[in-house]
C-alpha cells in the first residue's frame, strides 16, 4: 500500500515546502521580534559574540549591527576559538594544560592600521 500523499511526492517539491514554510515562520517571528522590541531598543554596554563569528564568511553586516547596538565607549566580547581546538593547541605544542582550568589571555588584531585588544 503506498501512503505517499499524490499532493506532495516529489522529494524536490517536499524540501520546497519545507523550506518556504521555514522562511515564512522565520519572518513571522522576526516581524514579532521586531514589534516587540525594536520601540524599546536601547545601546547596550556589551554585546557577547561567543563561537559564532567564525561561521561567516562575510564578518562585515554582522560587525556593522553589532556597532549599531553598542552604546559609545561599550564593549564588544568575542570568542573565536572553541575551548577544545586551544586544548588540543596545546597538547600537540607540548604544553599540558587542564580544559577546566582558568586561564587568561588576550591577543591583538590589527586591521587597516587599527589595532583591537
């Protein structure tokens, strides 16, 4: 017996639905974000990026929105590296360090002749 539905069998036609269902509930929910929040949105003194900025190809959009939100003089925190990609630095570096210790340290970016800390 085929229970396959005649409306929809194609696989194609499937990940068709899928995807503009998605996208139709993704603006739903942003035009309720948006409502909600955007009258109220104020700068904040920080904005945390944690593990997700490596994801992009195009760092650009995401930094100008980050600026967007970020009250003058706040602080932008990001994390790049997983804390198992710098476990395993070390270890083939020879170093023996703890993954649930603490440890703290800083680097500098320097982009167009500006340098971040």
């Amino acid at each position: 017996m085929n229970t396959t539905s005649t409306a929809v069998n194609d696989e194609d036609q499937i990940r068709a639905v899928i995807a503009d269902r998605a996208a139709a509930m993704h603006d739903r929910d942003a035009e309720r974000f948006t409502a909600h929040y955007a009258p109220q949105m104020v700068k904040f003194d920080d904005v945390i990026a944690s593990l997700v900025l490596h994801y992009l190809e195009d760092w650009g959009p995401t930094l100008t929105e980050l600026r967007r939100v970020l009250r003058d003089g706040g602080r932008l925190i990001v994390a790049l590296d997983h804390p198992l990609a710098i476990q395993a630095i070390n270890l083939l570096a020879g170093r023996r360090t703890s993954y649930l210790a603490t440890y703290s340290w800083s680097e500098e970016w320097t982009m167009d002749s500006q340098t971040a800390r």
